[in-house]
C-alpha cells in the first residue's frame, strides 16, 4: 500500500490536500487570535496551534481509513503527517494573501453558491438551514464568523485555479510519454494534472520565498 501511495504521491497529495483543509474554516470557533498560540505567522496572518491540531486530526482520521489495521505509529512517521499537514496549511495561507494582494475578492453571489452547495449542509440533495446552523453551532461558530473563513477559503481557491489554467499541454509535451502517438483520454489529464501541480507548487516557493514566515516548529514536536 505504501509502495502504490508514494508511486502515485502527486495524485495522493491532491486528495489528502482536499481531506484536510476542508471544513478547517481558516480557524476553529470562537477562538480569540490575539490570545491564541501562533504556530506559524506570516505577514499579518497566523496559523493557530488549535488551527493545525484540527487540520492533523482529520488528516490522522484519513490516513487511518486508508490504511485500516496497518495504521500505526511507526507508519505515521514515515508517512511525516505533521509536516504534510503544516507545509499544506503555511501554503493555503501564502494562496490567500497572495490572492487578496492581487485584488482577487469573492461576491455575495459566489459566496452564497458555495454554501447551499456545500454536501455538508445538504439533506436529499437540498440545503438544510437547519443542518448548516447546527453544525456551525457544533464548531463554536456563528454564520458571520463562518461565512467570513469561507470567503477566504473560496478566495485562495481562486488564486489555485488561475495559477493552474495558466499551464497548457503543447504537442511536444503529449509526445513525450509514448515515442511519439499521442495519449488521449485519461492519460492526457492526468498529464495535465502533473504539469499544474508541479506549477502550483513552483508558483507558491517563489512567494514564500519572498515573504516573512516564521514557524515554531517546537510547538508540534
């Protein structure tokens, strides 16, 4: 299992990204950030340590669906799940400031959409207010403080997407794969999907490495 997961880790990394950051708010309840622990600050942002604990957890909880009974302390190192989840959680955040840096904003319209759409809410196929207001209550929220985390969550997402429409497959790159015939269908996505991932990933080095980020990394030792 392990063996098949590292070979396919870009694909892998994308589902585990997704497993743990959503419903990850950018920040748990009512916690007040100015009394908060900071795990990692950048600029005016700041990772909590609630923040991270939370995004370890769903990701432990995702590992252990995956790897059932094999699932173990010796795997989870080498696994780093602690690293994964921090290095996942510092690169969202640069997404968001790097977004909000370029003007990039999220309408009511958007917003809303992204809610009553959202499956966590959803009771057969429709949004249930219901649902929604006890789940938030649930977390220590209320619809402003959660609404607020959403935009910033959809705000980032944008600046992924734009990031990732900039890459294009040329005819070199569809021939380098198989000497020449073209691949089609799912290989041609997946391809694409590689070439995206590894420009997003190339994308947020540069910004972090032109940014202050100071991380604690004793707090989660």
């Amino acid at each position: 299992m392990l063996k098949m997961m590292r070979k396919h880790a870009k694909f892998f990394y994308i589902l585990f990204f997704i497993v743990i950051l959503s419903f990850i708010f950018w920040g748990v309840g009512s916690v007040d950030k100015s009394t908060a622990v900071a795990v990692v600050k950048i600029e005016k942002e700041q990772i909590t340590l609630e923040d991270f604990w939370t995004a370890y957890d769903r990701a432990r909880n995702f590992y252990r669906e995956v790897y059932k009974d094999k699932f173990n302390d010796e795997l989870e190192k080498q696994l780093n799940i602690k690293q994964l989840v921090l290095d996942a959680l510092i690169n969202e955040r640069v997404l968001f400031i790097t977004a909000k840096k370029a003007g990039i904003t999220v309408t009511d319209e958007e917003l809303e959409d992204a809610i009553i759409n959202d499956p966590a809410f959803l009771r057969d196929g429709r949004f249930n207010k219901d649902i929604y207001l006890r789940i938030l209550d649930l977390n220590r929220m209320t619809p402003e403080f959660f609404e607020s985390m959403k935009r910033k969550e959809i705000t980032a997402l944008k600046m992924r997407r734009l990031v990732g429409e900039s890459v294009a497959l040329t005819d070199i790159d569809l021939k380098k794969p198989s000497g020449g015939e073209q691949p089609k269908g799912d290989v041609v996505q997946a391809m694409l999907l590689e070439m995206r991932d590894k420009a997003l990933k190339s994308y947020i080095e540069g910004i972090k490495s032109k940014m202050k980020i100071q991380v604690n990394q004793q707090l989660i030792s």
